[in-house]
C-alpha cells in the first residue's frame, strides 16, 4: 500500500491523471454490460437456491418416511455438497473462472505502471510482499545478470570499496564475502562460494528472503532493493550519493522498475 505522501505525490502527479482518464474511458463502455451480466448472475442465484430449498424438502420427505436416524453433521455435509454442485453447475466452477473470462478482460484493468510513471520515477503502486515477490526477485536477477544463475561478477578494483578484490556470484550478484554469512542467516544452512553458485533454488531463496525482511523493515521495494545494492534504504543512499563502479542507485532502482514493468506486462 501506498503512504500518504507517496499517494499525495501520485495524485498530484500529471501522468497519474492521464492515466486514470484514459482508463475510465476505457471502462466506461463496459458498464452497462457488465450491469447486466450481473443482474442475470443474480437471477441464475435466486432460480438455483429455490432449487436447492426444494432438493432439501424432498430429501427431508425421503428421510423421514424411512425413519432414517438424524445425523446432524452428515445432514449439513450433504446440504453444503449439493449446494456446491449446483453453484458450479450453473456458474462453472472457480478454477475455470480464468479460463472463462479470457484475454478480453485482463485488457480492461487499469496498468499496474505505465512506462511514463516509471521513467518519472514512480514507487511501484499497491505492492505486495506476497504476491509480488516473485517477480521482484526475477526484476532483480534481471538487472543483476540478466538472468544467469552462473553469472561470476567482475573482481572489484576500487581500492575505497568494502569489496576491494571480491567479486560477486550467481543471479543476483551475492559479494563472495556475503555468501556464508547471508546463508546462514536467511537459509539457515552456511553455504560456500562454489555451492551456491551450483544452487539455483538456494539463490532464489535466499534474494526472497533478503527482499522480504527489507520490505518489512522500510515499507517498499524501492528500498528493500537499494538496501541489496548499496545497504542503505533509497533516501539515505540517495543522499549519500551511493554508486558503485558503473552506476548510482537511482538508476539501479530505475533498472529494477522497468524489469519488474516488463516482467508484470509480459
């Protein structure tokens, strides 16, 4: 979720503004069709629990003719059955529900973010940890290595680093000196150098859990993600002027934007 002053500095932003009309004229058209749909979708309802009502009067008939014995939880296994049936005879169940409404209707959603709100340097809007965790992690691993679990970084060279003679390993570009600590910590299991770069699942794993706990810390994945690259939250590094030999955190953070935005659009 947003905080106040990031959805002050959305609002206020031109391009939010556009967006947004842009998609209530998208929208505008569907109205009244998806009204209908749902008044027949009401009316579907209404004719099936009249059925189901019914059913059960026939069954109570059937059951008290032939004194069966009263079983109170078999009764309402039988009632809460019946009814499911008969929701996903009329409606089709939930898991085609997907399948059912198609391409169509993921084009009427409004963007997640737009390309102009990320090159404007826009948080990404309504993130959440659990269902937006994966393709962070992949956005990371993008920027970091284009995707390569066996990428080896180049040795770094500025005498003034921490790293100074390091180099970094795996998809998302762990600094070698970080690998055991980090794994002990966020894996629970000390891994070398050559393990972890052998292990695709242990990488993932581990960035996941980095991710996760930074986001808990500071309140979003513009943060989580500069505290991987630089150990600070993105105001204190920006401030700070952190970069490292070839870039600085504000186009690192850009970087991980636009993968995430490719990622998210497919």
């Amino acid at each position: 979720m947003l905080n106040r002053q990031q959805e002050r500095r959305r609002r206020s932003n031109p391009l939010f503004t556009s967006a947004l009309e842009n998609w209530k004229e998208r929208t505008a058209s569907d109205t009244q069709a998806s009204i209908k749909q749902g008044l027949m979708a009401g009316s579907k309802t209404t004719r099936a629990m009249q059925e189901a009502r019914q059913g059960i009067r026939k069954a109570t008939e059937v059951a008290s003719t032939s004194n069966r014995a009263s079983d109170a939880n078999q009764e309402m296994a039988d009632f809460y059955g019946s009814w499911n049936t008969i929701i996903d005879e009329t409606f089709g169940s939930y898991d085609d529900l997907d399948k059912d409404l198609g391409e169509d209707s993921k084009a009427k959603k409004p963007p997640r973010i737009t390309q102009d709100e990320v090159d404007a340097g826009m948080f990404i809007p309504d993130f959440d940890i659990e269902t937006d965790l994966d393709t962070a992690a992949n956005a990371l691993g993008q920027v970091e290595s284009s995707g390569d679990y066996s990428a080896i970084g180049d040795k770094i060279t500025d005498k003034n680093s921490m790293y100074y003679g390091d180099r970094a390993y795996g998809m998302h570009q762990v600094m070698g000196k970080n690998i055991a600590p980090w794994t002990k910590k966020y894996l629970g299991k000390e891994m070398t150098k050559d393990e972890f770069l052998a292990d695709s699942e242990a990488q993932d794993n581990l960035v996941r859990a980095f991710l996760t706990s930074e986001y808990e810390k500071h309140g979003t994945i513009e943060d989580a993600v500069s505290v991987w690259f630089t150990g600070r939250p993105l105001k204190k590094a920006t401030a700070e002027g952190a970069a490292d030999q070839n870039i600085t955190v504000n186009e690192y953070v850009s970087r991980f934007r636009n993968e995430f935005l490719n990622l998210v659009q497919g």
